[in-house]
C-alpha cells in the first residue's frame, strides 16, 4: 500500500467485492416471492380451416384463428429485482393422436417503466396456431392461459403461470374460403 | 515535465497505509450499507450501485492522494555511518536493507 497503484487496486478489489454482496442481497430480498397475479380472458371470435401446412409431414392440417381480450394488472410483479416480463399465451389441448398440444399465439415483452395495466381488446394471434393433423375440428376443450417469465438483475428465471384461464370450443365445420 | 510528477512523494509510512486501509473500508461498507436500505426502499437497485460508486469516490479521493495524516509516523532510520576503513563491506549491506524496507 506504499505506492499510489497499490491502494487503488485494494480499493477497487474491495468495492467489487462489496458490490458482489450487495448484488447477492438484491436476489435474497426478492428469491422466494410468489409472482402470480389473476389474469382475465375472454375470447371474441374462434374460426378454423384446413390448409396446406408445408411444414408438417401431411398433407392437410387445421388451422385455428382465435380472437381475444385480455386484462390483468402486472404491478404487483415487479420489483427492484425484476428488469423485464415476457409474457405469452398458450392453447392447451388433448387430441386422439397426441395427449397434451400446447401452443403458443401471442407473446408481448414489458419492461420496467412500461405501462403494467393490460387491457387489450380484439388481439389477433401473432403465430399460427397449426395443429399436428386435424385435431382441431370439433374439439370441445381447447385451454388459453396466460404465462410469463421473469427476467431478474440477479437470480434465477422462473416461469410464472398467471391464476385464470379460459376455455373455449372450436366449431365443428372448416370455414370456406371467402370472397373479398 | 514529468519529473516534476514524480518528484511529488506518493508513499505513507506503515501506521498511515493502516489507517488508508481502515478508512477506505469503512467509507464502503458505510455507503454499501446506506445504498442498500435506499434501493430496498424506492425498489430500485440502480440507486444501490449509485451510492456505493459515490463511496467509491469519497474513498477515492480520501485514500490515494498521500495526504499528511498518513505520514505522521515516519520510520526511524539509523544515522549513517561515518567514512571509514570497512565502508567497502558496509555499503553493499546498507543497500540491501534498504531494499527489504521498501
């Protein structure tokens, strides 16, 4: 500690050491909070068709088109441990050729500081929503649930599945195609 | 012009780099601790890292400039040792106590 660049390098050794603590502080405070909030989904409009699916080994496959609402308040969420939601919405089924589908239609990212009232009205899907075959058609049980990851400053990255679900039928006949 | 930057003592004797040490530690943990209950409080941990770069500073700025209160004990060297017939043997020896020294 006799010169100048010694001091500095024990000082600056010590404040990264302290930070390291902190830091871990930071993630004790927040690690074993429960991050579920009640989330509200209504579903406007179900449509399904059978089209080409070119990424799948058969010929045809069903096509689901949902549109829906959703509202939850996220705030209670975040905390100084958490940077950023991502939230994304998921159909769950069973059909007779696989027990458990899930896929997922819409995702959105918040970030801390962004407006954390959902309320969206009318969302188209952003993804398709393909079936593996025709299970689709007539399926009486299809499960939307809303889900999110959170993403901390320090810590692990759980998966959060929000309390509140919605079911809905798909109809029993494809749509024709329509004339514009 | 650089000699005139190093003519200028940067060295504390032993009882200031122990009193350099303790105060840069406590500076931090003192700012650590207050930057930690501010962030706990508004939930925001960027405020955390700002008051501890703040102590950061203040230890900075307190610590590695050789200020005088560090060199208020300076070592007591023995006087030096007058010209004789045995300077040849004694010089190498000088020197290399004053290596260990340092």
């Amino acid at each position: 500690m006799n010169t100048v660049l010694s001091r500095a390098n024990s000082l600056f050794a010590f404040s990264l050491s302290v930070m390291a603590a902190l830091t871990f502080g930071c993630f004790i405070t927040t690690a074993f909070k429960d991050r579920s909030v009640p989330v509200d989904i209504h579903v406007s409009k179900v449509m399904i068709k059978n089209v080409d699916d070119f990424t799948g080994p058969r010929e045809r496959s069903d096509l689901g088109f949902v549109t829906f609402d959703i509202s939850a308040n996220l705030q209670p969420i975040f905390d100084w441990n958490v940077k950023e939601l991502f939230l994304y919405l998921t159909a769950e089924y069973s059909t007779k050729s696989n027990a458990l589908n899930q896929v997922v239609l819409w995702d959105r990212i918040i970030l801390r500081g962004d407006n954390t009232k959902l309320n969206l009205k009318d969302v188209k899907s952003k993804y398709f929503f393909f079936d593996d075959g025709n299970g689709l058609r007539a399926n009486k049980n299809i499960t939307l649930t809303l889900s999110w990851n959170v993403v901390p400053n320090a810590g692990i990255l759980p998966l959060v599945m929000g309390s509140g679900h919605k079911s809905l039928a798909f109809p029993e006949s494809y749509e024709t195609a329509k004339s514009y | 012009m650089f000699s005139a930057f190093k003519s200028i003592p940067t060295d504390m004797d032993y009882k200031g780099q122990k009193l350099a040490e303790q105060i840069f530690q406590g500076v931090i943990l003192v700012s650590a601790v207050i930057g930690f209950i501010y962030g706990l409080f508004v939930q925001q941990f960027g405020w955390t890292v700002y008051i501890m770069l703040a102590g950061f500073t203040v230890s900075c700025f307190l610590t590695l400039p050789p200020w005088p209160m560090y060199r208020r004990n300076p070592l007591k060297w023995q006087p030096a040792v007058p010209e004789a017939s045995g300077e040849n043997r004694d010089k190498p020896q000088e020197s290399q106590k004053k290596k260990k020294h340092k």
